[in-house]
C-alpha cells in the first residue's frame, strides 16, 4: 500500500495539451456578499481530432452556472461538465482495470479488485489473487482530473490558435476593511487595511485583485440563470490604492500583482490619512421623565467625531488608539456602514469613567388631560478637565405639551430633548426640568 499511495504524491497528471497552464491575464474581484468574479485568459490552440478542452484548477467553489466562455466562432461548444476525481485507492484502482499494472518484477493486467485483493492475468495467461497492498501504478492515468476541471466537448473544422477567456463566480471569498484611528491631542491618523479570506478551494498566483464595496443583489433560487458580472478594470499606473465610484458601488484597484494562498487571510493597507480634525465629546440617553420613579443612574459615553473626510470608507472596524507613555492604550472599537465621502464620521469609543449622571424624581402629578413631572438632573465631573456633555432625553411633542427650565435645549432627531452643558473639572452641575404632556 505504501508504494500505491508514494505514487499520488510523486506522478503528474496529463490534462489537455491544447491548453497552455499559465494564464495570459487574470483578475479577482472580490465583493462583500462572500462571492468573487474570477477572470482568466490562456492560448488555446485545437485542432479537428481534438473533441475536448480540459481547463483544469477552477475554484471547487466554484458556482457552475455562472460560467462564460469566450471562443471564437469556428470552435463549436456542445456541453460542459465540471469534474473533480477526489483520488482513492478504488477509483485509482477502477481506472487500471483491463490495463498492466507493476506487481513486485511483473506487469500483469488488473482484471477486477475488492478490499485488499485484486484478480490479475500474468502474461503467460494464468489468473491468480494478488493484495493490493504490492501493487504499484506507473502513472495517474489522464481520464481522472484531480483538480477541479471545467471540460468542454466541442467541435471544430480546422486548426485555430485563438485565446480562451473564462469567467465564472466564486463562493468563499470574502474582503473586509479595519481601521486604526491614532488620536493626538486635536488631530488623528487614519489607517486603513484589506483582509482577503480564501477559501474558495483556489489559489490565485499573480494576480489582479479588486475589490468592490456596496451589497449586491444576488438571486436566491434552486435553478440560478447564468448571470455574467462585471469584468475586471484596466490596471492603475499608481502605487497607491485606488478607489473608484462604479454604477452605485465602490471599486479599490490593488495596483500590484498579489498572492492569495487557499485557506489563507491576506491583508493589503489601502488608505492613509493624516492629521485629521477631531472632536471629542459626550453623550448620555436618558430615560423619559414621565417614568422615572426615584432615583437613577446613567453613564456616560465618550465619542471622537471625525472631520468630514474624502475618501469614501467601505464598511468595517475602527480601532481607536491613544498614545501613553511609552505605549499606545486601545480607547474602543466602532464598526462602520458604508460611508460616502464628505459624510462626518462618529466614533463610539466606551463608556467614560470619571463622569456620572443622576435622575431624580421630585414631583409626579395628573390630572384628566396632562401628566406633570418634575426631574432634577445632576451631572458629576470628577475628571481634571472641563467636559462639554449632552444629555438626550425622549420626551413626545404632542400639542400642548410643555418643557420648563432655566437652561436652554433644542429638539433633536424627532423627540429627543437634547441639552448641552459645560462641566468644570471637578465640579458637579445640577437643574430642575418641568415636564407636561398629554395623557
């Protein structure tokens, strides 16, 4: 056995020899839906006696009704088959049926085989059973692929030299973008990163990659239309990586031939932007006044906005930094939508430590039309700056509904009583709220 099995790993497998093995050109296009668009080229020359092109090393994810084919128009396509021969002691064995085999110093032919026994014809006509485990094979034979092949039984009445161009879908194949944000003290530095997953079953030597940010629509049916997606670009001359808006959607050129091994991630830096204006502020969503009962708590969380940038950034995860000391403190993690350019950007960082707010219940009343309460707020600095903090409180603007205070608010976002205060370091600040509404 050991000898049957040295033999997968030593021979070499005869595909068609009409077909060249390295591409002309080849392209990747990634989109974010765990599909991608493989685009290849290769010299193709056939001629009448040949009935069959065997392209061999697609994807084994590869979605079968998505393929197309480019020929020219002397070279007639009847069917195509996609064939993938997993290699096993009984398909090899089935193959050499009928055929010599080696056996210790012999060659006699394989008649039948089951288990660890094969039937076999010396040459001098006698049968006898022999074990499997000491026969050895001079080759793979051509007729098993083992690698998925497309094969394509075709026709045609003269010699033709021409290039073959494959296109067909992939699944397994995602892209995703993460971010690392570097806060200073009014400025960040933004870095951006592409990871590539493949497990498509393929892998991609020098190749073209691009990568398409937007959702797709895909077709979900048992019986799928051959559907034929954009092709790759035209490479880009620059050395950095390029975006481009196309048809609704957004399209990074990697401007480098790369290498995507199966079962691989591969990460590709896209995007940097320095010196960015930044904000900090925060935030508090409280309850609203007209179910409060005693006394409560809330936190506070803290935000870093980001200047209107422009450059469109595809959906993914920022990473927020800070440096300290000798070392950079992870501050929180935000995941992004899509986000167009010229869009401000706000970052979640986490919940801040040294501010605290507290709702109290000082008044609830009711009569046949309204439902009256008073909530006293206090907000708690004990950081060693002063802090700019916006409370956000729920309140419904029906008619006849009233908000009475002494400090100033505006409505934002539909219903939402937002108030803007200054905390001094250290300080704590506190205001009374009359609240009306309609029962």
């Amino acid at each position: 056995m050991q000898r049957l099995w040295t033999l997968f790993f030593l021979a070499s497998s005869t595909y068609a020899l009409t077909l060249s093995q390295t591409p002309k050109s080849n392209s990747l296009v990634v989109y974010n839906s765990n599909v991608a668009l493989v685009h290849e080229s290769k010299q193709l020359s056939i001629t009448p006696d040949e009935t069959q092109i065997i392209y061999p090393d697609v994807a084994s994810s590869i979605i079968t009704n998505s393929v197309g084919i480019t020929l020219p128009k002397s070279v007639t396509l009847y069917s195509q088959q996609y064939r993938y021969d997993k290699l096993t002691k009984t398909k090899l064995l089935n193959a050499y049926v009928g055929k010599p085999i080696g056996y210790k110093t012999t060659t006699p032919t394989l008649l039948a085989h089951q288990g660890n026994e094969a039937i076999v014809r010396r040459k001098d006509g006698t049968i006898v059973t022999i074990n499997t485990q000491d026969i050895h094979l001079p080759a793979i034979p051509k007729e098993l692929l083992i690698k998925p092949s497309l094969v394509w039984n075709v026709k045609t009445t003269k010699k033709v030299d021409t290039t073959l161009t494959l296109d067909y879908l992939i699944k397994n194949i995602r892209w995703s973008s993460d971010y690392v944000l570097h806060l200073h003290k009014n400025s960040a530095d933004l870095t951006g990163w592409i990871t590539i997953d493949n497990k498509s079953g393929k892998a991609f030597h020098n190749t073209q990659l691009y990568l398409l940010a937007g959702d797709i629509n895909r077709a979900h049916t048992s019986h799928p239309v051959p559907v034929r997606y954009m092709k790759a670009m035209v490479a880009a001359d620059s050395v950095a990586v390029e975006q481009q808006a196309h048809e609704g959607y957004h399209i990074y050129n990697i401007p480098f031939k790369v290498n995507l091994a199966n079962n691989e991630k591969t990460q590709i830096k896209f995007l940097t932007k320095n010196t960015i204006s930044i904000k900090r502020t925060y935030s508090a969503h409280l309850n609203n006044p007209l179910y409060i009962n005693g006394e409560t708590k809330k936190d506070v969380t803290q935000y870093v906005e980001l200047q209107k940038l422009d450059t469109p950034l595809p959906k993914g995860v920022i990473r927020t930094y800070s440096p300290m000391k000798q070392t950079n403190i992870l501050l929180g993690e935000t995941s992004i939508q899509h986000t167009p350019k010229n869009t401000p950007l706000k970052l979640k960082l986490g919940t801040n430590f040294d501010i605290k707010i507290k709702q109290t219940l000082l008044k609830r009343d009711k009569n046949d039309h309204y439902i009256f309460a008073d909530i006293r707020y206090t907000i708690t600095n004990n950081s060693d700056k002063q802090k700019t903090v916006t409370l956000l409180i729920p309140f419904n603007k029906n008619k006849g509904s009233k908000i009475q205070t002494q400090r100033s608010f505006r409505f934002t976002k539909g219903n939402l009583a937002t108030f803007t205060l200054e905390i001094g370091a250290n300080t704590t600040l506190s205001f009374d709220v009359h609240f009306q509404s309609k029962r």
